[in-house]
C-alpha cells in the first residue's frame, strides 16, 4: 500500500444533489475521525464497515449535515482503508470538506490515483482499469457493454488461457533441455509448433473482433454520398429524427460536411452529410466537393443516394466510378414516394434501400440494414472484443512474434532460442494486463482519468 493518504471529490464539480469527498490510505480513518461525528457521538473508527452513517461534518468554517461510510481494507476500491462523505452538492460545501481533510493530513489526489492504487495493489488487472474510463467515459449502451466486459476481466480470462498454452510450450521445453539424453527435441519442436498454431489462432480470432470493437468505440462513421439535390440532408434529418441540416431545392446548399450522431440498438452511429458532387464555380462549394470525396476513405459505412424520380446521369455515373471499389456501400434510393424513373439496373450494387426522406418511409429499416451490414451474426455483444487501441497493437505485435517463433521451431535452430521467443509472446500479452507493464504504459493510461476516480 502506498505511504501517502490521499483525498479528492469524486462527483463532478458543480450544484447537485451530492457531492461526494473521497479518502483512501492508512490514515483515512484518522482523518475522518477528525471531521465527523455520528447524532450518538461515534466516531468513524467505530463504524461497522459498509454501513452508511448520518452524522455532522465540521470544517473550520462550517457545519454539515451528511452521511459517511467506511470500506475497511483490503475490501474496498483501492484496496486500502477508504472513508467517503456524502454532502450536499455544492461547490464551496465539497470543497470546504476537501480542504479540511488536506489540513488533516491527506494530499490531494492525482488523476486516476484511486484506480491506480487498485491496480498496484491488486483490485485490477491494467485492462480492467481501462475498462472503467471506458465506462465513465461510454455515450451509447455498446460502449457501456464493452466497458463494463474490460472491467469484468474477460479479456484478461482470454490472454491468461493463452499464457497457459505459452506456459505449457516452455515448460516442454525445459525438459527436453534438462534431458538431453532423451533426445526429445524433434518431437518437442513438433509439439510446441503444434500448440504456437493454436496460440496464433486464438490471437487472431481475438484481432478479428477489433475491426466491430473500434466501431463500438468511437461509434459507427455512416457517410451520406450523391449529387446535389437527391435528399441527402433531408435523409440525415430523417434519421436523427430532428432537422439538423438546411433543406432547400437550391443545389449547393450543403456545402461543408455535416456530423451528428443516432443511437441505435444501443450502439452509436456518427452521421455525415456531404456536399453534392458536382461541377461548380463556386470555390468554396468546390471545397466542400472535394471533403465529400475524402470522407468516403474514412467512412465505415456509405449511404450512396440517388433520386428514384430521375434517371441516372453523368454526376451519379462519376460517383460510382469513386465508389467501384468499394465494399462498404449501401444504396439508397430516395423519393419513394414519387413515380419511379431510375434504372437501378445500371448501378452495380448488391445492398440497397427504397427510401423517402420527406415522408421518413423505411427509415427505420434503412437503420436495420446499416446495423445488420456492421455487426453480422457472428459478433455477440456479451464476447470479448478488442475495442482499446493499445490492446489491439499489442495482440498485433504477439502475433508476428508468434509467427517468428513458429517459422523457428520448424528449423534446426536449438531449444533456446525458441523459449526465448515463447517469453517475448507471453510478456507482450502482459502488457495489455500489466503483469509485464511498462511504468510509462501505466501512467500515461492512469492519467487519462479524471481526479477522483
């Protein structure tokens, strides 16, 4: 445990309901015992843990009337002795308390302290404090899933089943090199490369999934493609079910791109309505044309819409030659609700959309299909995803190392150096849990929490 008895508001700072002063350390129930008082005159170190008392909370320039709690060590967050009060939201109130418990011995908390010393003291996995940023910091019911999974340790359940398999290589090997005279090394080697193939299948089943988790974590980014006039921006007020863009019969009204995000099935979509593509004099519509044909190298999903009132003409021709290529495009056909005139024969895609914006026909059924084409049947939203950069790269990296180790164990190199490589694999799994951290890896992640968690 650290020496330090540190303290913070763990509630966001403003008027509220609550606030609430946290205090974690081997002097936080002396501290408390300092402050507050139950009606009947116990102390905080009379407390039965867990147990919420009401009592008064005395500052030097004030009284409060507030509850307190204490989570004995090492059955608290932290894993040391922790005290909470449970004020009256307010901002000179919570931070009265805090000076007080400051001038009592305790120092104030850095950034991601308390989740840090949960992770140093064993309460966490590296991974699962991640997952309680990803939580707090979670905008659709997706991320608040992947988060709360990270927290729950199943990709560490993951990466300790394939450190069993690395462990189980390296420990054949230790005995082929401790008996020598058994001449096992042949039948070792063909073990252990048998056992690196089923490493690397698990590692790349595992990268499969960071494709969907990325989607879930910085949300779905659905690019709204065509020339002017088709209803573009109708279709994205449509979809947002509120007018976020300006609808006229005027070309070129949309001139820049236009980003708003839905929820849908719990799972957030980052909406993008380009300008229409076009020949134009305009320099800044021109501008706006030139974004619209770039966003469709970020997009995860294009929505390519075209007026089904008209025929297909040179701007719509242009836009499928961008777009040939391409396997992440969905076509819309708007204006449902007019006589049809397109030939949806000319335009080479499989997945399509009747639509009308103006009158939001088949807009939900549009939000089904885009769904449907990002997250297949194959992904189950309670499996473990990769949805953390740094964890993707790590499983990235264990792979070409367990690729290097493989191509190894099938030559006539000796038994050590393919050990060597089996450690590399299993330290580089460490990472993502912190069994084989770097100290830099550990603060640059804790410092992205907010003070107080």
């Amino acid at each position: 445990m650290e020496e330090n008895t540190i303290c913070a508001i763990s509630t966001p700072i403003g008027v509220g309901g609550i606030s609430i002063i946290r205090i974690s350390g081997k002097d936080a129930v002396m501290i408390a015992d300092k402050l507050f008082v139950t009606n009947n005159n116990l102390s905080v170190s009379d407390f039965e843990p867990r147990k919420l008392y009401f009592g008064t909370v005395t500052t030097k320039n004030f009284q409060e009337k507030c509850l307190c709690v204490y989570f004995k060590a090492p059955a608290s967050y932290t894993g040391e002795d922790i005290v909470e009060f449970q004020c009256h939201g307010g901002i000179k109130l919570a931070y009265g308390v805090l000076d007080e418990c400051i001038a009592s011995g305790a120092k104030l908390a850095e950034a991601g302290e308390f989740t840090k010393r949960a992770f140093l003291n064993g309460k966490l996995s590296l991974e699962q404090a991640e997952g309680v940023i990803d939580v707090i910091n979670s905008e659709s019911d997706s991320q608040i899933r992947a988060g709360y999974n990270l927290m729950q340790g199943r990709l560490k359940s993951s990466i300790d089943n394939i450190q069993s398999k690395l462990t189980d290589c390296l420990a054949k090997l230790e005995v082929s090199m401790d008996y020598p005279e058994e001449d096992l090394d042949e039948e070792t080697k063909q073990d252990v490369s048998s056992e690196l193939l089923d490493v690397r299948q698990c590692l790349s089943d595992l990268y499969a999934t960071s494709s969907y988790g990325m989607c879930i974590k910085n949300g779905t980014k659905v690019v709204i493609l065509g020339k002017t006039n088709v209803g573009k921006s109708s279709l994205m007020n449509a979809m947002l079910n509120f007018d976020r863009a300006i609808v006229t019969n005027i070309q070129g009204t949309t001139r820049d791109t236009l980003e708003e995000s839905y929820e849908y099935k719990g799972v957030k979509f980052n909406i993008v309505d380009t300008a229409g593509i076009r020949e134009s004099e305009d320099l800044v519509e021109n501008i706006g044309i030139e974004k619209s044909k770039n966003s469709i190298n970020v997009a995860d999903i294009i929505l390519f819409v075209v007026d089904g009132s008209k025929h297909i003409d040179n701007y719509d021709r242009e836009i499928i030659k961008l777009l040939k290529n391409k396997n992440n495009v969905l076509l819309v056909v708007n204006k449902s609700d007019l006589k049809s005139c397109i030939e949806v024969s000319e335009i080479p895609f499989e997945n399509k959309k009747y639509v009308s914006a103006k009158n939001n026909d088949n807009i939900t059924e549009l939000k089904e299909t885009i769904y449907s084409i990002v997250f297949d049947n194959n992904v189950k939203s309670d499996g473990v995803m990769l949805t953390n950069m740094r964890h993707i790269n790590v499983i990235k990296e264990a792979i070409q190392l367990t690729n290097h180790a493989i191509d190894v164990a099938k030559s006539d190199i000796n038994l050590d150096l393919i050990s060597l490589d089996i450690k590399n694999i299993w330290l580089k799994l460490g990472e993502i849990t912190g069994e084989s951290g770097v100290e830099k890896i550990i603060d640059t992640i804790f410092s992205k929490f907010c003070v107080g968690k």
